[in-house]
C-alpha cells in the first residue's frame, strides 16, 4: 500500500533529535514559551523573511489573533467586511466569524483553485476592509492582482498561508500558519505561528496569545491562551532545517504527475511557476470521483479528498447553504488528493502513474 502521507516514516528519520530535545526540555523544567519558542520564532521570522515570528497554538488561532490584533489597533472594528475565498478549509471562515467579521465570499478560478482576482471588486462595499487570502494546495495566489486591488481601495491584506510553508511570498504582509502533523513542516501535535513586519502589531500578538498579558499577572488586553508549545517548537527547529529539500521532493514528484500522467478523464492542477507551488496537495480532478478512488485503492494507493463538502453547505453555517458558488461547489464534488511526500520512492511515484494511466 501506497501511504497517502506516511508520518510514522517521515517523523522515524528525526527520532533521536526529538528524543534528545525531550530530554533537555525535561532536565531544564521549562515547559512554557521557553527557549526552544524563542529560537524558533527567530528561526522561522529568518526562513520568511519576516521581521517577527508569534508562536501560537494553532493556525485557526493565528488567525483569530491577526484580526483580533488588527481591531485593537483600530485597523478593523467588528462588523467590517472581509474578502475570502469561497473555495477554501472552513478555519479560514470560521476565524473571521470568531473575530465578530463579516466574511464575503468570492469564487475561485477553477485553474488554480485560489480566489479570483477578477471577481474582489464586485464583492467590495463601503464595509470591506480586508482581504484574507489562502495560498490553496501550497500554491501563490495572484498576489500581483490582489496587491493592486487592496492598495486602491485601502485594503488590508492578511495571508492564510496554512499549506503554503516555505513558499517564496510576494509583499510584507501578515501571515498565518499551521503546523499540523501533515503540513509541509508539521509538529507532533497542533501547532502555529505568525509572521509580520508590523512591530506594533507583533507587540499585541505577543501579548494577546498569552491573555493579554507582557508582564505576568498585568493584563492589557482580553487575550487567550494560545501559546506554542515548547515540546512542538523544539520539533519544529529540528525539522525546519529540510524544509528547503522537503519542498524540491515535492515539486519533483510533482513534476512527473505533470509530465507523465496522461488520461483524458483526469484533469491535472494548472501550474505556471513551479517555484510559486510548494505541493503541500497535488490534487486532480474527476466526474467519477469515488470510482477513481476506488479504484486506486484497489490498487494499493490511498488518496484523500480535500474537501468533501465547501464551507457554505456545511450545517455549522447553515444560514449561508442556499448561496450558490458553482466553481466552489464543482472542484469540491471533483477533487482528489495524490500522494505526495519526500519520503516517495522514484518506483512509488512512476507507479502512481501507471495505475492512473491505466484508469
């Protein structure tokens, strides 16, 4: 069997280095925002290019704490309009609805799956203050596109970049990430962060991921406990130096879906720069979906569809299922995820193919 995403095995390579952090972490008795956080926020800002790294939870919660920190500052009031893509995970949604923001919703281009640039502008009203993009799949939205809108009507721009880690961004602005187990850099256990160049802003996050508080027992702000863990950063900075190599694995399994897989019922994602696609998902698409799943299961590959069922139709926001976003809805009844990982053998990888050609 052909793991969709073989953790066990990416994670065995690294075991003595975790264990070895376990044990300094155990012998300094140092369990909360530590050293290991502070090195891996500086690590990670590094990485980016960012100026500052909050280590936090989540990535759900670096984003409920980016718009949180933008209404303190005076930037966002609640009730204010935000652009997001309608073709996206639901935590993207859902963290601008815990932040008492409004979001709107705009169609993708089916080529890409990310938003379509072409569409913000008929979505934007007096309210409309920000756009909150998701760099889809691992994949650079138009950021060319979306830059010059938000600049002429005075928008923020703030990036979901959940699957987008070690992607070659465009612009300084506010991101945020998750360290899921399964990410391109994934933790043991939940994990996020935020990067910015905003120094004010980073001195609400920091403050605002630990109750509100810089000073212990002072609290400035009505905050959360949302902090990274120590244990979690520790594994993050034995595993951030491979990122790089991680994500050229990706982009040359990636490479050889594109190149060799040729059968008229697939339709494979659209990519023009391969440097803007960090391949967290390669994801095709089918009108017989649950048979090419079938199908391929039969043959000892497992995929997962990412995502059944669109943040619209889902019964948590029933209020919104009678809206109608037919590219959205089309892409999430057709998508299916690939295997794709740097622990893939070249024979792993050619047969994938083979079995897809043969469908």
């Amino acid at each position: 069997m052909i793991k969709f995403l073989d953790l066990q095995k990416i994670n065995s390579a690294y075991q003595e280095q975790f264990q070895e952090k376990m044990k300094l972490i155990l012998d300094k008795g140092w369990f909360i925002l530590g050293d290991e956080v502070k090195t891996f926020e500086a690590n990670f800002a590094n990485f980016c290019g960012a100026k500052h790294c909050i280590g936090v939870g989540n990535g759900l919660d670096a984003l409920v704490l980016i718009l949180k920190g933008y209404i303190l500052q005076g930037n966002l009031q609640k009730g204010d309009e935000v652009i997001v893509p309608a073709n996206t995970y639901i935590a993207t949604i859902l963290a601008i609805l815990q932040a008492d923001l409004v979001p709107v919703l705009v169609e993708p281009l089916i080529e890409t799956y990310n938003i379509n640039p072409n569409l913000i502008e008929s979505k934007i009203t007096t309210k409309t203050k920000a756009i909150l993009l998701v760099h889809l799949y691992g994949q650079l939205a138009d950021m060319d596109a979306v830059i010059e809108i938000g600049y002429k009507h005075n928008l923020l721009i703030i990036e979901d970049a959940a699957q987008a880690h070690g992607l070659k961004f465009k612009g300084s602005h506010t991101r945020a990430f998750s360290f899921y187990p399964g990410k391109n850099l994934g933790a043991l256990g939940d994990a996020g962060a935020i990067t910015t160049n905003d120094d004010a802003l980073a001195k609400t996050l920091f403050s605002l991921r630990n109750y509100g508080s810089e000073k212990k027992y002072y609290n400035e702000f009505i905050g959360f406990n949302s902090r990274l863990d120590e244990l979690q950063a520790a594994f993050l900075n034995v595993k951030l130096p491979n990122l790089d190599s991680d994500n050229n694995s990706r982009r040359a399994i990636a490479k050889r879906y594109l190149a060799e897989t040729n059968n008229s019922k697939i339709v494979l994602p659209t990519v023009k720069i391969i440097d803007n696609h960090v391949f967290h998902l390669f994801v095709i698409r089918t009108k017989n979906r649950n048979q090419l799943q079938d199908y391929l299961l039969q043959n000892g590959i497992e995929t997962v569809i990412h995502y059944p069922i669109p943040p619209h139709k889902q019964e948590a926001l029933s209020s919104w299922n009678s809206l109608s976003f037919p590219i959205t809805e089309k892409s999430h009844k057709e998508v299916l995820s690939l295997p794709i990982s740097p622990i893939m053998t070249d024979d792993e990888v050619s047969f994938v193919i083979e079995i897809l050609n043969k469908y």
